[in-house]
C-alpha cells in the first residue's frame, strides 16, 4: 500500500497497518453503519420511533400530554375542495409533493391527519 501525497512517515520502513474491520464495499455496510449509528444514539437517551425507524426522537419523562385539553379540529367536516372563478392554476408536481410530505408528516402528528386526507 503506498500513503497518499502529503504524509511523511518518520518510523521505520515495511511498518504495515492491520484493518480491524473492513465495511467498504459490502452489501451489509449500510446496515453495519446504521446499526452503530442507532446503538451510538440510543446511548444519548434517544429513542428510535416505530413508525419511521430513521427517526429519533428525544423523550423527557416530567413532560407529558396528560393534561392536555383536546380541541376540535380546526377545519370544517365534510369541507370539500372548489375551484373558484379567476383561481391561478398551480403546479400538479408541486402540489403532489407537498401532499406527499404532509402524509409522512401525519405519522406523528395525528391532530393534522383529517386535514391531509382532505387535501390529498
């Protein structure tokens, strides 16, 4: 193995380096990678949600929502969407997307859902 331009070596000559563990190249490596990466932040006091496993979350035990007050939904049952006269057109790409969003987003905002299903 030659060192990249730039490193002096100032031991002796035929000094080798042993790799503990090769992950590069793999088909598991992402898996390897994340399965660390998970252990390394469940060690920090985050807890991985279930619904998303990419997604980690913080969670204080004195904060809870038990004394919550619920409120209604803020938009109006059965509400179905109209074009109106003069109405600019809007992008479909766009729009799709940012539904698809709101979707993933309803994952862990129960309170949005009825909402998103109305725009979607």
């Amino acid at each position: 193995m030659d060192l990249p331009p730039g490193i002096h070596v100032t031991s002796k000559e035929g000094v080798v380096c042993k790799l503990r563990k090769s992950l590069y190249g793999l088909k598991q490596s992402p898996r390897a990678w994340f399965g660390r990466f998970a252990a390394s932040m469940n060690k920090f006091g985050y807890v991985q949600s279930n619904s998303d496993h990419t997604l980690f979350l913080k969670c204080h035990k004195e904060i809870g929502m038990l004394d919550c007050k619920p409120i209604d939904t803020l938009s109006e049952q059965n509400h179905k969407l109209e074009l109106y006269p003069n109405q600019v057109p809007t992008d479909k790409e766009r729009y799709q997307r940012l539904v698809g969003k709101l979707i993933y987003l309803s994952h862990t905002r129960p309170d949005i859902a009825y909402s998103v299903s109305v725009v979607s």
